[in-house]
C-alpha cells in the first residue's frame, strides 16, 4: 500500500477503499468474519456478493483487489443498515417480493437455466432467492437512510470537476478506446415450424397430465419460465388485469382444480391450472413452453442485413435511412441508427472482431449479440474510432465529471463511516 502514500494516488485508495483481505474460498466453510452492531457478515453472505458484483461487471476471474473492494462495500452495506436499525426505518414484504422476482429472473437467463445459477454460485436457487430477498431489503434501506443523510443526490460542480482534474490527473486510468457507432438491428421471427415444436411438447405435457402426472413435478422439470418453475409453476395470487390477455381469458374460464387446454401468448404456450378464485382474485400454476430459436430465421435475418448492406454499398440508400426504415430497435431507428460513443469495454468479443479492422464510413458484417436465448443480429457503421488516450478536460469531460462525482461521493460517505464507527460496534474477525 505503500504507493498510495503519494498525495496524487490517493485518490484510488479512497475511491476503492482497499483494505487487506485473505482470497475466501466456499469450500473452507462458513464461519463469521464481522461483527457490526447487532448483526454479523458471514463468508457465505460474502461470497455470494463476490460473484453478484463479478456478474453484474462482466469479470472473467475474481482477484483481490475485486474481494477486498466487495467487503469494504458490504462492510459500509452493515453500517448503514445499523444506523436503519437505530432510525426504525421499515421495508415492507410487497416491496421485497417485487424486486427479488425481476432480479432473480435476470439471473437465471444471464446463465440459462435454474441449475446453472446453483452450479455458479454453490447454493440452491432457494436459498439464492432467500439471499436476494435479503439483499433487496437491505437496499431499500441502505437507499432511505442515505437519503435522509444526502438528500436526493449528490452533484458536482464544473469548478469541482475541473480541480479534481487539475490534482489528480495522474491517477485517472486511459480512456479506453471508443467506437462511434450506427447500427441496424434484426431480430429473428418466430416461424411457424418454431410454433409448431412448442405446441408439440406443450400438448405432450398436457397429456401427462391428464394422465395422472403431478402438475408441479412437470412444471419444474419442462416450464420455461424459470421462476415460477422453482415453485411448481405458481405463479400466486393476481388481481383481474395482471396477466396478457389470452392467458387471462384461459385462466377466468377454469373451475378450481381444472386444467386448461394448450394456450398461445406472445411468450409461447401455456398449459394453466385454476388453483383458487375469490371475486377477481385468482392463484394459478402453469407449465411455459417457449417457441425455440431456428437456424432458418436466423439465417433469414442475416442475408436480409448482408443485402442491404449491398444496397448501401451500391448508393441504391444511406446507412441512416436503412436504420429508419428496417432497424428493429427503436430507440436508435428514431435517430437514424446513432448510438453514440462506446467504449470497447462494453462490447462483447463478437462485436469487437467485427469493428476492429473498420475504418471511418465502413460498415461491419452482421454480428449476432446477446445470449442463446434473447438475441439479435447488428450491423454496424463506423462514424469515428477514437484510440485509447490520457484523458483530458476537452475531450473527455463527461468522464471526468464522473470519476469527480463517485470521488465526492465516496469522500463524505467515508467520512458519515467514521461518524456511524463512534456508535456502533466494529469487529473484523479476519
């Protein structure tokens, strides 16, 4: 640590606030590393922020630095959720449970499946639902009570910005390189031989079930709609309004215990089971199975961006106006396919071998982008690239605004840490 003694460097030692930690690994077993105030940090509890925050920041393998900066944060995390304890701030269930559904579906499509999730983080999807419900509610309070310390944010000024530069310029990492980019986007159809494979398997469900099978087992073992899957495809109680119509409309016309026929959505098929009704109230399970991806679809929206690249090519349109008229992503097709400045961090590998031999007006080949389930195919064109460079106050002040901002922040956080230390109790046990 002794080169974070230079005035200059000191910046990152705040910023991170690294302290010295041993790498933890899930087999040494759980045992308590801090205590603070009434509650205690568990290395389960650790490694299981370790590998959120490595998902949620695209890290290939966790170091040190990544395990020391996740414990200081959780550490923080304690602190304040103490001083909620000492405020009686109060998170309700309703505002858990909504949370804790979207995050946990993100999770279980970031790694496909239910049992990939476990495999990832050593641990049942039930208890990594139980964790998650925990880590929402400390959230929702850790949000409170920093707003009534900070109000509704904190800002910095463009003096600020400019003398956080000024003095710690040497420390700020180069800027990566940048791509200005326009882009087409494709998302492949859904074809009727897709439909026909999802009904085929929905309609064999069915037939288990009518023969005796237990909904619930089958709902685990075939549905595709992961979350509810965990719990034998139910999907609770819901009010008049909740669900996509056709499902609606299925669900309202059972009797308690009936199952429906097969039932097409947006979403795919369903097979639906009236668990309970009160007035408009009802609880229903289901079993979804999703239509599949094709190759000839796939195929189909790649020679349909390869001719009209040919088209481009040939003068027949603009780049622009091909985004306006045939882009399926909307937000960008409105703006003639502009997306702006992005850094090569934020691109995936396939994005990367298809923009790094562009020059300026190029356009790339198609390149798929997302994961096996929810993709599409992007072409690009390249308005500018910018090589990786020192920053500076005329280039790069919007990236500089920001590193003075998370700096400021960090500063007066540290310090309302200090402040929370004088009240309550702190031990790390490592």
């Amino acid at each position: 640590m002794n080169n974070l003694t230079n005035p200059k460097k000191k910046f990152f030692a705040l910023l991170f606030s690294i302290i010295s930690l041993p790498c933890f690994s899930q087999g040494e077993g759980d045992r308590i590393i801090a205590i603070v105030g009434n509650d205690i940090i568990l290395q389960s509890e650790l490694n299981f922020q370790i590998y959120n925050f490595a998902t949620q920041n695209n890290l290939q393998q966790i170091n040190d630095a990544v395990i020391q900066k996740v414990f200081q944060n959780l550490l923080t995390e304690k602190l304040i959720l103490a001083k909620a304890e000492q405020d009686s701030i109060y998170v309700t269930q309703d505002e858990i449970n909504k949370q804790v559904e979207g995050r946990l579906k993100e999770l279980v499509s970031q790694f496909g499946s239910e049992k990939n999730l476990e495999s990832v983080y050593g641990i049942t999807i039930s208890k990594i639902k139980s964790l998650l419900g925990e880590q929402v509610e400390r959230s929702i309070k850790v949000n409170r009570v920093k707003q009534e310390k900070f109000g509704y944010g904190i800002s910095v000024s463009k003096r600020e910005a400019v003398k956080f530069f000024e003095e710690y310029q040497d420390s700020i990492p180069a800027v990566p390189e940048t791509f200005e980019l326009y882009q087409i986007v494709r998302i492949p159809k859904i074809t009727e031989d897709a439909k026909y494979m999802a009904k085929e398997k929905a309609l064999q469900i069915l037939d288990s079930i009518k023969a005796g099978k237990d909904f619930s087992e089958l709902a685990k073992k075939y549905s595709d709609d992961s979350l509810s899957a965990i719990q034998g495809g139910n999907l609770g109680k819901a009010k008049k309004g909740t669900f996509v119509k056709e499902f609606e409309n299925a669900a309202y016309l059972l009797k308690e215990g009936e199952v429906s026929d097969v039932v097409e959505t947006e979403f795919g098929y369903h097979v639906i089971k009236l668990l309970a009704r009160t007035g408009d109230i009802i609880e229903t399970q289901h079993i979804l199975i999703r239509f599949p991806r094709l190759e000839a679809a796939d195929f189909a929206e790649i020679g349909f961006l390869k001719d009209l690249k040919s088209k481009i090519l040939n003068g027949e349109l603009s780049f622009k106006k091909a985004a306006s008229l045939h882009s399926q992503e909307t937000q960008s097709a409105a703006d003639s396919g502009y997306v702006g400045k992005i850094s090569i961090t934020n691109l995936d590998s396939l994005e990367i071998i298809a923009l790094r031999d562009l020059n300026a007006g190029e356009i790339s080949d198609p390149v798929k982008v997302g994961d096996d389930r929810n993709y599409g195919y992007y072409m690009y064109l390249l308005k500018e690239r910018i090589p990786e460079h020192k920053a500076s106050l005329e280039s790069d002040y919007q990236l500089i605004e920001n590193f003075a901002l998370r700096f400021k922040e960090q500063k007066l956080l540290n310090e309302w840490m200090e402040e929370l230390k004088k009240t309550i109790y702190v031990e790390i046990k490592i």
